[in-house]
C-alpha cells in the first residue's frame, strides 16, 4: 500500500494517532525496510508561501515533474493568501500525518520555526525552499541565487535606469519573510558602497498582493513628487506597481523594475510601463526542491556536502546549507517573448 493511504486510513482512527505521530526514527509498520541506503518511496509535503500567487503555480510545476521522475508520493498545501499562522497549522497537520519529509516556503522566519523543529524532533526531515527559515530549523536551503548576486543587480539596474541619480523606493511582500530581507540588506549595502547620488525614500510591504502593491505605489508616487524609479521586489508587485504608474501617467518618467514573472509582466514591458524584470526559472526551483527533499529523506544528501547532483539540472553547488539554483536573467521588452512562464 501506498504509504500515503495508509495514512490517511489511519487519520480515520483517532485512537491510533498516536502511532501515526511516532518519531520516525521507529519506523512505522507499512514503511518499508528502513535499512539505511535502501531506497524507500517516500512522502514529501510541500508549501508554498501562497498557493494564489502565479509565482508558486510555476514552482509546483517543477515540483511535480521531479515527484513523477522520482516517484515519491506528494502533499501540496498552503495558505491561500499569505497567513504564516495557517503555514504553522499545517506543518502541525503533517506531523500527525507523519510525512517523510517537508520542504517549506516560509513567510516568518522565526515564527515557523518552532513548527519545523517539533517535526524534526519527530524524526521528520526538512527542508525549506524560497524563503528560509532559521538554519536550525531544516537541513538544507533550497535558494534560487546568492542573496548578494540578486541584491546588487537590482540596484545596479536601478543605478543604470535612473542615470545613477535620484530617489527610488521598494515594494517588498512581507517584512517577515527571509528572502526579501537578504534581498534588501544587499540592496542597501551596494546603494551606499557605489551610489552617493541615489535616496532610497521608502520601503512598503504589499503582503504578496498585486492590488495593495498597486495602493501602495500610487501613495508612494503622490508622496514623493521626485521619485524616479520603484524597485519592487516579490513577484505581484512588479504588474501592481506597473498598474499604479500606468494610471498616474507616469510611463517612462518612473522608471519601474522588480522580480517577477514574464508573463505577468509581458504587456507592461511592451508598452513601456516597466523597463526590467529579473527572475529565475521558477518551475527549476520547485524540481530542485523535491530533488533535494528526495535526497534529504534517502539519507543520500548530507550535511556537509559541497555539491549535489540534481537530476536534469546537473551539479549545483552548495554554499554552507543552501543549494543554489543558479545565476538569475533580466528580461525586457526585446528578449520577453522568449519565456513561457
Ligand atoms: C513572490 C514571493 C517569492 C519571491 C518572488 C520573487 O512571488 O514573495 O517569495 O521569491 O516573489
């Protein structure tokens, strides 16, 4: 059987719960040998920050690619918009379930933690993806470039669309969430090492939504009269943002760039609203992540390694606890049509 189902046919017991939420360590009647190296089909959970967001709609697109190359079995969960407390209610979930493994997208940092590391103590293994937790948390970081490498070219691109003078400001999603927080500390230590002539003016949480974004960019762009670009760093925010320059017929006089999708942001390009888009293959992330949760749970990815062989991505290297996916692209309006996601 399936150890999926059989999981789920125990949750109709109440009264063998208890079994069910074992440490892992005791491997579970039904799971297999156990023996180490032995491969084992396993169940991995996986979380997007949101499961609204188009961003994480091409994530679970890798995701399932690699789940059929492997033929693990697969828990998709999330919130539907950005909740962390609905994150942690659903880590709780899989530990009772008693999954393999966890592979999480988390919008708190610190405030999942405490969740991860009951289910690591269960014998559950995790790994976060996107957005990281505390190291202590989970054993590998799936991360889709160096925080450093991203940083610096959103503000050089910045730099060069603003003629490295000028107030800007960010949108960010969450002033929770690890990843845009790397993002802006190397934002703002390559804007005071390489661009006295540049103000950041204000950054503004949009929560992962493309109307709060756009709210909150009008607001931005009546405040500051002098704004000359807005750099808007989760991936709804880049077509909010787009939408709010657009309607204060502002194209072309501030500038807008950001991280975000191709297709969502194809018709702004084109039309002049927004100049540069960067991202990586975000489908490439969600297979790369059950890779790594696949490895993790087979006991074949360990801490200390200083490579991994990815499937279809080949070796990627590992920097500390973080796999790097890769080097990320910008897009524009000449080069846009090339991406289909
Ligand atoms: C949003 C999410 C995600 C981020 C992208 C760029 O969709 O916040 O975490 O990596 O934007």
């Amino acid at each position: 059987m399936k150890r999926s189902r059989f999981l789920v046919s125990l949750l109709a017991i109440p009264s063998l719960l208890v079994l069910v939420s074992c440490n892992k360590s005791e491997p579970a009647a039904g799971s297999g040998s156990g023996s180490p190296g032995a491969a084992k089909k396993l169940t991995i959970a996986f979380m997007p920050k949101s499961k609204g967001n188009s961003y994480f709609v091409a994530c679970e697109k890798g995701a399932r690619e690699a789940v059929k190359e492997l033929g693990v079995d697969l828990l998709f969960d999330g919130p539907t918009n950005t909740d962390p407390a609905k994150q942690n209610e659903i880590v709780e979930n899989w530990i009772t379930l008693g999954v393999d493994v966890m592979a999480v997208a988390c919008e708190n940092r610190e405030g999942i933690s405490g969740a991860l590391k009951k289910a690591q103590e269960k014998g559950i293994k995790v790994v976060t993806f996107d957005s990281d937790t505390t190291p202590d948390a989970r054993s590998f970081f799936v991360n889709q470039a160096t925080p450093q490498g991203l940083g610096e070219t959103l503000m050089d691109e910045a730099a060069r669309l603003c003629g490295e003078e000028g107030e800007f400001a960010i949108i960010t999603a969450t002033l929770t969430a690890a990843n845009m927080n790397e993002w802006r500390k190397h934002i703002e230590a390559r804007l005071a090492a390489k661009y006295p002539k540049m103000k950041l003016v204000d950054t503004k949480p949009c929560d992962d939504q493309k109307d709060k974004a756009q709210q909150e960019t009008t607001n931005l762009l009546s405040a500051n009269p002098n704004l000359k670009c807005v750099m808007a760093i989760c991936s709804p925010a880049v077509p909010g943002a787009a939408e709010a320059i657009k309607q204060a017929g502002k194209a072309g006089v501030v500038k807008l760039l950001g991280l975000g999708l191709p297709s969502e942001n194809k018709a702004y390009l084109k039309e002049g609203v927004t100049q540069s888009v960067i991202l990586w293959k975000v489908a490439d992330l969600g297979y790369l992540t059950i890779q790594t949760a696949n490895a993790v749970g087979q006991g074949t990815l360990k801490p200390g390694a200083k490579t991994f062989q990815a499937g279809r991505l080949g070796e990627l290297t590992i920097e500390d606890t973080s796999i790097i996916l890769g080097k990320p692209f910008i897009f524009n309006k000449d080069n846009v049509d090339q991406f289909d996601f």
